[in-house]
C-alpha cells in the first residue's frame, strides 16, 4: 500500500493540465445551445404545436396526445441534428442523485429497414423498471413497475448523444417516488397562496414563482491520491488522517489565486454549463486547502434544482476528464471546512417585483414586510421539519462545526429590520388606528429602501439570513438534492400565506380597513415568532443555552430529528395542502432512515478494513524495524548504555502495540454492535441503534489510528496523508 501512495504521488507531481477546448466564440453566442428552449421550439414546431408547449408551461396544462406528437417531431428533428442516438426520461429518486434509462431512436420500418422514431407517447411517459429505487414500503421490490411523466416547465436538454427529458417518477398506484413531484406541488401551493395575498396590494399580480439560486462547495482531489485512498472511493470521506500542521489556518487559500490546473478545470465545466442553460456566475477559492465555490444566478426554483443537480453531474464528469475528483460529501476531511449549499431564495411576481425586496413607497414596503413576516412566521411554527429538511449522516457532520451554520434553525434580519418589527408590534393596538399612528408607521416603513441598501450585512453564522432581497438557507448540505429543503420551505411558506389571509379577512369583516387588519395581523405574527430571530454569534455557547430557553429544536441525533417529519404541524403544512399524501410522507421518512442506518454502515465496514487489513499490519511491521533495532542495541551497547538509548525505543514499542490492541478491541466490539443492530425490526429502532452504539467506535477507532500516523515510519504509511490530499494540485 505504501507503494501505491508514493505511486500516486509521483504521478500527481509529473501531472501536466489538460488543454480546455472552449468554444472559439463569446458565452453568449454558445449558451443554452444544448437545450430545447423556446426559441428551438418556435423554429422546430409548428405555429399550433409551439403554442401549446407554451400555454403548457406558462399555465401548467397538459398535452394531448396528438400534440405531443407535434411536439416529438420537432424535438426528434433538432435532437438527432445535434448528433443525438438516444432518448432518456431524467427523474430525481430519491437516492440524492439522478437515474436515467437510455433507448436509441432506432425502430424496424415497415419495410424491415431501421429508421429513427420517436413519438408523443415516449415523450411523455415512461415506464422504467422501478424495483431497485427506494420507496419506503410503498411498493414491494418484486413489484417492478414505475412511470415517469414529462415536467414541461423544465426544458429537454441533450447531453453527449442522448436527449434527456426532465420528468417526474411514480409508482404504479400513483405515490411520488422522486423529489420533482411533491416539489411541483409545494410550488403551485406557493403561486396560489402568494398571489392571494398579493391581490391586497396589487390586483395586477396573476402569478407568484419562487427563485432560488444554489451555491455549490466542493474539494477537489487527484485521481491518483482517490485511488489510493479506499475510504473516499468507498464512503466519500477519509475514515482517518491526521490533520496537516498547516490547513486553514491562515486563511490564505480563500478568494487566493486559482491554480493553472483547477483553472482548466473550472473553465471546462463551466463551458459544458453554459452550453445546457445553466447561468453559473461566481468561482472562488473556499476557505479550506482543495476546497471551491461555484455560484449560478439564480431561476425559477423547479429548474434551478434540475440544473443543481445537472451542474454536479457535468463536474464528477468534466474532472474525470482531469484527473481530478470531485468530493461533494459534507465533510470529507476532520478539522478543516466542511462544503454546504447556501440556497437562497425568494418570491418574485409576473408583475416583475420581488417580493423580499424592499419597494419605493409605503405601500410596496407594506407588501414586503407582509411577506417577511409570514416567511419568519413560517419558519418559526415549522421549524422543526425544516430542521429535519437539510438534516442526514454526512451533513450532521458538517452542521455545528465552526464552519456551518449550528443545527438551530434561527433567522438573522439586520438590526434595522429588527427594530422596524418590534416598532409595529409596540405601536399597532387592537384599537381603530388614529390618523397620527397610521402616518407614522407609514414614514417609517417608506424608509426601508434607502436604510437597507447601507445597513443590511450578512451573518456567516446564521442558517437561515435575510440579505437583502432574498433569504439565505446555508444549512444545506453539499450533497443534498436541494428540492428537500425546497419543499418543506415553499410548503411552510404557502401554509403560514394562507393563514395570514383568512387572519386578515376576519378582521376586515369586522370592519377594520385592509391596512389596519395586515398590521394587526402582522402584529400577532411577530410576538408568536420572536424566539427564532438572533442577530448574535450562532457559533457561541450562549447562543446554544439562550436557544434551548426559546424553546428551539437542536435534537442532536439525525433519526430523531428526521422523525419530526411526522409532527402534527408537520403533518398540516406537508399533507394538509395535498403536497404529500399520509402514505407517502411516511415512506419517505423510512428511506431517510434506512439512508442514514446504511451509510454508517458503510463508513464502519469500510474503517474495520482499513484498520485490520492495511493500518495494523502497517503497525506491526514499524514496530517489529523497532524490535529488531533495540535487539541490535542490546548485542552491540553494555547494560548502562543499552537502558540509555533504548529507553525512547522501548516506549514507542509499548505505545505501538497499545494502539495496535486498542484498534483491534474496538473495531471487533464495533462488528458486534453492528451485528446486534442488524437484526432490529423497525428502521427508526435500526437507525437509533445504528447512531448511538455504532457510529461512536468511528471516531474512537480513528482518534488511535491518528495517533499510529504520527509515530509510524512515513515511508511505510500506506495512505496518502492530509498534507498530500489538501496540498497536491
């Protein structure tokens, strides 16, 4: 094995970057060449078929199957033009990745010769064997059957030579098996309930989309030192490893300068990005050695998580091709950064105003605060499942650290914001307003714009901030499939804007005029929602303890909190707008157990191999040069000298061989409890027992392996070491 690290190392150092074949033209005369958009469209169909995927889009009606096939003419003609063979339906399962299934176009012609088809019905629909994708109980594995149908608000993009078909997968009785369906549904319950409370201010408002825009941390690491590292080939993280003497703690590769290699890299991916419509703006150095940022402009939510999940795909692929791979693991390396997935989000309307964007007038800052307060409502009553949204194994790693937000979900507003909520809620009575109070508060609010544009600064500690125009959730995890915590917000969001309005309507009915009954209104809101704001240090033990007072969740187990997925308040916001079905919310709660019992044991198996089969004999061998060495001082040196010299030597035998029996100890009495957890019914029992009796011989079993890192001879240690993994590009 020492061989194989010093292998990789040498390869590393003789790495020369591989040339970026770039188009020869400006981004904007290449973008979005690989997608079927609506420009394709009204070139490549008919008048009439060209309407109807527009209407379907803009209205999200369905096609006909005569339209359809309109449709798949046109869509053939500009596919196999591009050189495409091959047609895929793309769904999201839920495995935090995508699947595909690959037909070709080719069919037998009525006269025996092949010819290429492709009709409306396998546009949009589909029937790919669904046996191996989980689904929580919904169906059995024998069952096999699954479908998935187009979702033709996201545009058909090619890649390589297969035309990919965003869709949504459903089991054979019709329970979402994906994340693109019940995000569908949490966005249409979002448009509904936005634009009702819109119509207070803006009876031109017919249309409500929330926006997000995904930032993407990732390290990078040579394809050489990956191979020669089984625990990030295996589990995605180093399972061991002595943190390097020097990591982060200048802070000097963050914002640094982009090596020539990662820079070919970047400008790879990026132009295979820009190619499939997908807007990435922003490229930086992260804070951590080896570790990046990528950052789109942001879209429409459903589109920008295709194109999150699409962007992931293009880098594991485009470093390939660099002998680079990429780590989205929430934290591959201990004692370092770990890499998240700040998504920031907002509302905007058809009228073109955001509504998370302070206006120029009372009125529009009225409307502004209205959807802020209700957003800080919604995350306040339902903040334990938004929790729950961005908690799983990896990220749990991440979440506390002094490199992420803590796994308290808590909102940080600014201080003028802050003030301008405790002012109405101190002013607004349950009484008629008078005249002087309305004028008041109207003076205040109209001078939002101009305060925040100077005052409003970020939070890097909080997990869920307001900057500016949109909210930034940071608590996601790098890995994740963004439409988890999309779901649970645009659910939370549209649950909480429909209460508002029959909150307000009750009082208008009373007699209270409109401005009068929202302030009343949003009143109430802030007084039940102060416990979630802070505008302190997240990271402080104070923050923690006062946290803990305000009656605010920070379960530290992952089944536990992932359990709060089933809360009566949970179950309202998830099931009681239609977005989840009783069955299928809890079937989803069952995968995310059965995820989280299963990686942990992979990580263990994968550490009792490394520990017995490479690290202890690598031990022994060391410790035996070691033996042999004090024997050969004990033959050449009298009693006296020999106690001497040997005395160092001696102890570090002793050191060795205690290490060396405390890993085997554990690692025997970590496969017991593993065996012991196997066998328990249930996979919320399983994933318990799982958490609490064996990812804790993880740590335990490294913490000794560390430690045998720093004693072993270098030049027999067979895994390439943080220094090498952080330090070599």
């Amino acid at each position: 094995m020492a061989e194989l690290r010093f292998s990789a190392l040498r390869e590393v150092f003789n790495r020369e970057p591989v040339e970026v074949t770039t188009p020869s033209k400006i981004v904007s005369e290449y973008y979005g060449e690989n997608v079927f958009d609506l420009p394709k469209m009204e070139h490549y169909l008919s008048k009439e078929a060209y309407k109807v995927v527009k209407r379907a889009i803009n209205e999200g009606k369905s096609l006909n199957r005569q339209e359809a096939d309109q449709v798949a003419t046109g869509l053939k003609a500009w596919a196999i033009g591009k050189g495409a063979t091959h047609y895929t339906h793309w769904f999201h399962p839920l495995t935090d990745g995508t699947a595909e299934k690959h037909d070709g176009f080719i069919e037998f012609g009525d006269n025996g010769r092949v010819v290429e088809n492709f009709s409306g019905e396998v546009l949009v629909q589909s029937e790919p064997d669904a046996s191996s994708f989980p689904s929580g109980g919904i169906r059995n594995t024998f069952e096999a059957r699954g479908y998935t149908a187009w979702d033709v608000s996201s545009p058909v993009f090619i890649v390589g030579t297969t035309l990919c078909i965003p869709t949504i997968f459903v089991s054979y009785t019709g329970e979402a098996l994906d994340y693109k369906a019940p995000l569908l549904k949490a966005l249409s319950e979002l448009d509904r309930a936005a634009v009702d409370v819109c119509q207070y201010f803006d009876k031109d408002v017919n249309k409500v989309i929330a926006t997000l825009g995904c930032e993407q941390e990732y390290f990078l690491i040579d394809e050489a030192l990956y191979y020669a590292r089984p625990d990030l080939v295996l589990a995605e993280k180093t399972m061991m490893g002595h943190q390097s003497s020097k990591d982060q703690q200048l802070s000097d590769h963050y914002f640094g300068s982009i090596t020539e290699r990662v820079m070919c890299f970047m400008e790879d991916f990026e132009c295979e990005s820009y190619k499939l419509g997908i807007p990435v703006k922003t490229r930086h150095n992260e804070v951590a050695p080896n570790q990046f940022e990528c950052a789109p402009i942001f879209e429409e939510v459903n589109l920008a998580v295709d194109h999150n999940q699409l962007l992931m795909d293009i880098m594991k692929r485009v470093a390939r091709k660099h002998k680079f791979r990429v780590l989205f693991h929430e934290k591959p390396f201990a004692g370092i950064n770990g890499s998240g997935k700040h998504n920031n989000w907002s509302m905007a309307t058809n009228t073109g105003v955001n509504l998370l964007s302070p206006g120029k007038n009372p009125k529009t800052n009225l409307q502004f605060l209205t959807f802020l307060v209700n957003v800080i409502k919604a995350v306040n009553d339902s903040n334990e499942v938004l929790r729950a949204s961005v908690m799983n194994e990896s990220n749990s790693y991440r979440l506390g650290g002094h490199e992420a937000p803590p796994a308290i979900i808590s909102i940080f507003l600014g201080t003028y914001l802050i003030n301008m909520l405790e002012n109405i809620a101190r002013k607004v009575t349950d009484k008629k307003m008078t005249p002087a109070q309305k004028t008041e508060l109207k003076l205040g609010i109209g001078k939002i714009p101009e305060i925040l544009l100077d005052n409003t600064d970020r939070n890097r500690t909080s997990p869920f901030a307001f900057t500016g125009n949109r909210f930034e959730f940071r608590a996601v995890g790098s890995s994740a499939n963004c439409s988890t915590s999309m779901i649970v917000l645009n659910a939370a969001v549209s649950y909480q804007l429909t209460q508002f309005k029959k909150d307000v309507d009750l009082i208008i009915k009373k007699g209270r005029n409109k401005d009068e009954a929202i302030f009343q209104v949003l009143k109430k809101y802030i007084l039940e929602s102060e416990r979630v704001l802070f505008e302190g240090d997240n990271y402080s033990k104070e923050w923690h303890q006062e946290a803990r007072k305000r009656g605010l969740c920070n379960i530290a187990s992952v089944p536990e909190s992932i359990s709060r997925y089933l809360t009566k308040q949970s179950r309202e916001v998830l099931i009681g707008t239609g977005i989840f079905t009783e069955k299928e919310l809890e079937s989803r709660v069952e995968v995310e157990y059965e995820k989280f019992t299963k990686k942990v044991q992979i990580e263990a198996r994968v550490l009792g191999d490394l520990a017995i089969n490479h690290i202890i004999p690598t031990a022994i061998t060391y410790m035996t040069s070691l033996i042999e060495n004090v024997k050969g001082l004990k033959e050449v040196f009298n009693d006296i000298e020999f106690e001497r010299l040997a005395g160092a030597r001696k102890e570090m035998i002793v050191t060795i061989s205690d290490h060396i029996s405390m890993i085997k100890k554990l690692v025997n009495e970590m496969i017991e409890e593993r065996r012991k957890a196997n066998v328990i019914e249930g996979t919320y029992k399983k994933a318990l027992a799982y958490e609490s009796n064996v990812k804790p011989y993880l740590e335990e079993i490294r913490t000794h392996i560390d430690k045998l890192e720093l004693i072993v001879d270098n030049e027999i240690w067979p895994l390439p070491k943080y220094r090498e993994l952080l330090f070599t590009r």
